[in-house]
C-alpha cells in the first residue's frame, strides 16, 4: 500500500485447490477475476497439480525456434554457430531447469535443433550430415569434444542446488518449510509428486559429493552418507551392509539402539568380523543437539553449491586427449581451428567419408584419380599436396597420419614456436585448393598453392604479438616458388 500499487483483478486469474463449489462462486464475485486450472504459468515456470506433460513445455521449444529464425544460419561456419549453441541456445532452458526436471522428449526436441543447427543450419538435419557423434561433441573440449552442453547432466547439476538448500535451510523459507513436514533424510515420502520424486532420484548424486559433520544424526543417512572417514559404511563393511534390514536408518536411529536390531539373525563369519570393527569404530562417537552439517568441495565460501563446478566434475572422465591443445591452443582462426578438430578425428567431407555414407558412387581423388580420397591422401599422398611438402622442407619424411597431425616432425629450419598454427594453415590450404579444383573446376596446381598459403599467412600474421611476426614472414619464405 505504501508504493501506490494495486492488484489488476481483470489479468489475475484464481485457481482453486480443495474449494467447495458454493465458496468459490463467492470469491470469484468478490475478487471479480477469472477462474482458470492447472497448468498455470508463475514467473516463466509452468505449474500443475499433476504432473506435467510435454505441452507445458512448449514455450521453451518456441522460444529456442525463435532464436533460431532469427539467425542467417546458411551464411554462419560450423565454429560460428557452435558459438551461438554455447553462448545462447544452452542458456535458454537454464532458468526453468533450475527448478524442474525437464522430460527426456523435451531435451531430445532442443538437442535436435541443436545438432541440426551446427551441422546443416537449418531446423531439422539427416544423419549423414552429422559429422561427428553427438555424445562425442557434449564433451569437453579437453577430452575431444566441442563442450556443447548436456542438458540431462545439466539439469541434474542446478536440481542438486535444491537438495544442498534443503540441508542448510537458513536463507531460505521453502527448505525451512519442507524440513518442517517432510522427511529429507530418504525423502521417502509416497504420493508427493513427480518434482519430489525427481530430486529423490539425485539423493545418491548429492551424497557422493557432500560430507556430513555430525551432529544430532537425524538427516544423515548411517550407510549411504559420508560422515566417518570420508566414505559411506555401505562402502567400508560390504558384506555386512549386505546383512542389513533396514539400509535407510539414520545415524541417529543406529546410534541409539545399536546395529544389531538392524542386521538378519545369523551373520557369515565375515560380516560378523565386519560387525566387530565397525563397532569398535562409532563406540566412542557421542551425538550432539545441533544439526548436522554438511560441506561440499563444490560449494563457495557461502556455502552454496557452484552447479558448474560439479557439471565440470561429472563430465571430465579421464585425462585431456592428446590433441586438444594442438586444436584449440593456437592462434589461427576459430573456423580453422574448427577444421582441424574435425580433421583429426577424421570427419571431414572427403570423397571417402562421402562414399561410405551412400552419398556419392566412389570415392576416388579427383585432384589425381589414383586412389580413394581419404583424409590421409588428401593432406600428404596426393600429387599436388605431396610435392607442396617436400617443397617446404618435409622431403624424405614420414609423415603421421591426419589422425595424428600433433606428431607431425618439425624441420629444423622452421621455428618451434607457432609451429601448430603453421601446420593448420598448410592443410586448411590444401583443403580450400581441393575445393577450387572440385567445385571451381580449376586445375591442381603446386604454384597456386603456395601462393594461398603465402597470402594467407600475412593475413593471420596479424593474429600473433608484434614480437612473433617475423615468424610470419619466415613461413612466407618457405611459401615461394623457386
């Protein structure tokens, strides 16, 4: 009342929940406003009493179709639409994924979209246009992918900051609230809904990456928690887990009446040796009035939970791949950058990746017409490409194979520095001299070559630090015909 506002009536509507008929006409009456049902639409998010179905979603796939008509995909490289998926596509769905788990149809619609834009441009794509996998392209780029998002692991990530605010309810009335009626120890409740039970499916999720200082021992699970050690008991003592009645008992619960309620009459030998360690092990711990608490090496100072951090996390696997800084830690363009990440995983649109996927009748070079055009001929075996090598000082060498492209030798009168970013410009060359031929129906040509290479290097000379582009004008030497 202070600020002067007042509620519009006429563009509120009221959605009863349990009203007896005779009550609810009077209220409508009296707050003269429309009576609608479930689904509703509350500050972007959809809302129901039931749980909801794909159409509640269509928003969110409108609002990605609209983003997409709005771009000239057609004049946009592969690297330039990639920047869009990753800055703006993958943003989209972030604010409703924070609070809802969205259905697998829906992130299977925007994952469609997704793919059909990076790979054709356009809003629906075939196969054999993909030119790499999808789960290969969701992974990081230091794992040889291109970092698209995996919204599935991506909604579970911001979900798990609702678990985290439950277990430190202080700044936030609807933790305080659920803690009050609900049981979050299992969070075991039946008949609570589909949003309750998709952030009961993440509890195991949640457990393996939080630590429980105990306390009163009520919210901390006895087995599945990390809260002796730093690993959960189920873990620890196995076998005797195996023996277990009652899996979901809380710390308090088994701390108070001890284990051997909770275990089958008649234990093997070794669970009982189990039995007698693990009670060695909490006979001396004491709860105390206080809460428990839990930490996370994903949370910040604060204490809330960095869902990036743990997205990171879930989706690094193992070591870096061995071409991730060949490919995105160098200074040539981002489309060529963009080319060799599909030339070393042996993806690009040569006639033999055509042939095999029924595009064309064979797959025979056309700049030579000895042999298939694989990746591997194209770059080094073939005619042109061959004799531009060994002009540049690889003459007598093995070279590696496309697939292993950072392996390549470095002649000794070629700097080491930048040495990638040159090796990137010569193939980026040959394959640009490839499609003069193919599709300008000029002639092969060693001299036309090198005279590319040479002007292109002056253009990305501007890419290096002043105090590097000699080197520049070093690889333009090599660039001449003699």
């Amino acid at each position: 009342m202070a600020t002067g506002l007042k509620i519009n009536y006429s563009k509120s509507t009221l959605v009863p929940m349990h009203v007896p008929q005779d009550r609810l006409e009077r209220i409508v009456r009296l707050l003269q406003c429309q009576q609608a049902s479930f689904p509703q639409v509350y500050l972007g998010l959809p809302l129901s009493n039931v749980k909801l179905n794909l159409a509640a979603f269509a928003p969110l796939i409108s609002k990605v179709d609209r983003r997409l008509s709005g771009w000239q995909a057609a004049l946009l490289n592969h690297q330039s639409r990639l920047v869009l998926i990753n800055s703006v596509l993958d943003g989209l769905a972030t604010y409703m994924m924070q609070a809802l788990a969205l259905p697998p149809g829906i992130i299977s619609a925007i994952d469609s979209r997704r793919r059909a834009f990076l790979w054709s441009g356009k809003d629906k794509t075939s196969g054999a246009k993909c030119l790499v996998k999808w789960d290969d392209v969701q992974r990081p780029s230091l794992e040889g992918g291109l970092g698209v998002k995996d919204l599935a692991t991506q909604n579970a990530c911001l979900l798990l900051k609702l678990l985290h605010r439950l277990h430190h309810p202080e700044q936030s009335a609807w933790a305080a609230w659920v803690r009050e009626h609900k049981d979050i120890l299992n969070m075991s409740d039946h008949g609570d809904g589909s949003h309750w039970s998709a952030l009961r499916s993440l509890l195991p999720a949640y457990r393996c990456i939080t630590k429980v200082q105990l306390g009163d021992g009520r919210t901390t699970s006895f087995w599945h928690d990390s809260w002796f050690d730093g690993s959960p008991l189920a873990t620890v003592f196995p076998c005797l887990f195996s023996h277990c009645t009652k899996p979901d008992a809380s710390a308090s619960e088994v701390l108070t009446i001890g284990l051997q309620p909770m275990l089958v009459s008649r234990l093997s030998p070794q669970a009982s040796e189990e039995l007698h360690a693990l009670n060695e092990m909490i006979s001396n711990i004491t709860l105390t009035q206080a809460p428990d608490s839990r930490y996370s090496k994903f949370a910040g100072q604060l204490g809330t939970l960095h869902a990036s951090a743990v997205y990171q996390a879930s989706k690094t696997m193992g070591s870096p791949c061995n071409f991730s800084s060949f490919v995105w830690r160098n200074r040539a363009p981002p489309r060529v950058r963009f080319f060799g990440w599909l030339l070393v995983n042996n993806r690009i649109q040569c006639r033999y990746n055509l042939h095999l996927k029924h595009v064309l009748d064979d797959d025979i070079c056309q700049l030579c017409g000895n042999a298939a055009e694989t990746a591997d001929h194209l770059i080094f075996r073939c005619l042109v490409p061959s004799a531009f090598w060994n002009h540049i000082g690889w003459t007598g060498v093995n070279l590696p194979e496309p697939t292993h492209l950072w392996e390549m030798p470095r002649p000794p009168h070629i700097p080491a520095k930048h040495f990638l970013m040159m090796i990137l410009l010569c193939c980026w060359q040959i394959w640009n001299h490839r499609h003069d031929v193919v599709f300008r129906h000029q002639q092969p040509c060693l001299s036309r070559l090198l005279y590319s290479c040479r002007e292109t290097c002056r253009l990305w000379s501007s890419r290096l630090h002043s105090q590097d582009r000699s080197i520049a004008d070093h690889w333009c030497n090599l660039f001449v015909m003699n």
